[in-house]
C-alpha cells in the first residue's frame, strides 16, 4: 500500500498544476512577492493506493480566494475513488503579513471558475 503521507505530495502536485492551468504560475506569484503557505490540510482515505497504480489527482477551487484559499482534492484509480482531502492557504506577502490575491490571479480564477 501507498504511504499515507504521499497523497499531499500528489495534493501539492496538483495544485502546482491547477494554478499553471490558470495562467498563475506558483513560480511567478513568488517572484512577484506573493506566497501561499499552508495553514491546513487534512485527506480521508477511502480505498488503499498500491504500488504501480496508474493514479489521478483533481484539485479544484470552490470559492473566489480572499485572503486564504481553499483547494479540493479527489484521488481516483480509474472510477474508484481513493481520497479525498482538502489544503488551506493564505496569501500572504515575503514577510508572512495577510494580503489579498493579484487581481490576475481573481481574474484567471473567474475565468475559470464554474460557479
């Protein structure tokens, strides 16, 4: 079976992934001064993950970030689905102080968003 700690590697993954997907490269948001540490984060397993499975990891975005932002995370193995869990971030600036998201990121996010 699949160590339990490896699924926030694959979260973390994703949503290194998903934030490309948006146009907001993780890259880019820290070269302009932005940061997003985690604040919480939590999986539940449902079915184990074995060695050499071919695995799927979706992170998606509910709500529009303010401050903090919360990313979903589904593990599936074909139509089995294997985990779920859930990070929480803030946005905050180089030295760790609260700050809102870019405007480009709240834009890519809304183009994107289906809600």
């Amino acid at each position: 079976m699949v160590y339990h700690g490896n699924y926030f590697t694959w979260f973390e993954v994703s949503r290194i992934e998903l934030l490309d997907q948006l146009g907001c490269r993780y890259r880019d948001l820290e070269k302009e001064g932005f940061m997003l540490p985690v604040l919480h984060c939590e999986a539940k397993f449902l079915m184990p993950a074995r060695f050499d499975d071919s695995l799927e990891v979706i992170a998606t975005i509910g709500e529009i970030p303010r401050a903090r932002i919360t990313i979903s995370y589904e593990v599936t193995k074909g139509a089995d689905l294997l985990a779920r869990g859930q990070t929480v971030h803030a946005f905050t600036d180089t030295s760790g102080k609260l700050v809102r998201p870019p405007e480009r990121f709240l834009q890519a996010f809304s183009k994107h968003s289906t809600n």
